[in-house]
C-alpha cells in the first residue's frame, strides 16, 4: 500500500479531530499532540496542516472553494463502522490492477489529471486512502448532544440559522441522526459559516448544542 494509506489507518481518533481542524470542519476539538502529529505527517508529503486535512478528509475542492467555517456536521451514525481498506471496491480494482488483471472501473484521463497519478495503480492508490479517510473523518466529527439552552438566545440563534443564504445542493435528503425526521438537501451559508439545512431542528426540536463561538457569532447577527 501507498504511504498515504498507511498514515489514513494509523491515524486514531484524536488524530482525526486534528484532521477535521486543519480542514476547517468544526468536530471536537482535538488534543495539541494530535494537531502537531498531524502537522508533522503534513510535512513529510510537502503539504501545509490545511491543505492536509483537506485532502484527507475526502472532501471535494469545490467543498472549500470559499472561506469559512463549519458547523453542525454530525457524525453519520451512533456506532460508526470503520471502513477498512480491504472492504472497498476501489481496494480489488487496485489489487486487480498491481496483479495485471482487468480492471473494470473506467479511470479517464480527466482522472489522471485531477488526482496527478500515471498508472491505474497510483490512482486507485488514491481512491483507496480517500475511501479510509473519508469514513475515519466522519467518525471524528460529534455526536449530537444536547445542553440547556437560555430562549431568548436559542431564539436568536434559530433566527440566524433560517436566513442562511444556499451554498451546495446535493442529491438526496438528509435525516435527523435522533429522530429520523427528513430534513434539508443542502447546506447554507452566512459567508463566514456554513452549516447544513435542517440544523435549525436539531437546535429547535432537540436543544442540540453548538460551538460557543458560532453562538456569539449568531446571536450577534440575529439582532
């Protein structure tokens, strides 16, 4: 395996939490060890702690194509599973590939130019570090718990999160990760934050807590 691979399944919890940080997504934050391991491994691929995070994360350039930052992205399940290299398509076709067998996945060679790899095999590399990383990285982001909120600022924080101007749209909707109600398809913006549709009812039916500092921020706005 690429030495991308194995630094995405060495990497541990904290480890991803630094992730998320350097990716700008809000997850809990994660210890000064793990941010300056993080920073380190960054380094041996000639890549600053941001840029990192970004590509491991799995997240697309599109996703950061703007400043800000993120809240309310929810880990996808209560138990996640982690996803091991082995259990993903792209892991046979690589296998499939270095063994000089057909590979059935149409690789373009707009794929080539977008990922920089030359081989059917350096690419799959690729996929296959993404598809660990990006199921690592959803497990560092929180859960949803919820705090006792003061009403008149969860008001004003409700009032913000519904004004929020449409960013990315997205196929399919999201579901409440407490109640399973159907929620938004895409994520909104206040151009310094973004978070996804639906937030307003974690917050509203759940008392779901969010980041102190997105709080100021909103409750700032909300006047």
């Amino acid at each position: 395996m690429s030495r991308v691979i194995t630094t995405a399944t060495s990497f541990d919890l904290e480890d991803w939490r630094a992730v998320y940080k350097a990716a700008g997504i809000f997850a809990d934050p994660p210890s000064q060890a793990a941010t300056i391991k993080v920073t380190s491994v960054a380094g041996t691929f000639g890549l600053s702690f941001e840029d990192f995070g970004k590509r491991m994360a799995g997240w697309s350039e599109a996703t950061f194509e703007e400043p800000g930052r993120r809240v309310g992205y929810w880990r996808p399940t209560a138990l996640p599973r982690h996803l091991q290299p082995e259990e993903s398509y792209n892991y046979s076709q690589l296998l499939a590939a270095k063994s000089g067998q057909h590979v059935s996945r149409y690789i373009s060679d707009y794929d080539f130019k977008r990922t920089g790899t030359a081989t059917k095999s350096e690419f799959l590399e690729r996929e296959v570090a993404v598809d660990v990383a990006r199921y690592e990285a959803l497990n560092a982001l929180p859960w949803p718990h919820t705090t006792a909120w003061d009403p008149d600022i969860k008001a004003r924080v409700l009032k913000h999160l519904r004004r929020g101007t449409v960013k990315h749209s997205w196929c399919g909707y999201s579901t409440c990760r407490i109640c399973g109600a159907i929620l938004g398809s895409t994520c909104v913006t206040d151009g310094a934050w973004t978070w996804p549709d639906g937030l307003d009812h974690y917050v509203d039916e759940h008392d779901a807590g969010l980041p102190a500092e997105f709080i100021e921020h909103a409750v700032k706005d909300a006047w």
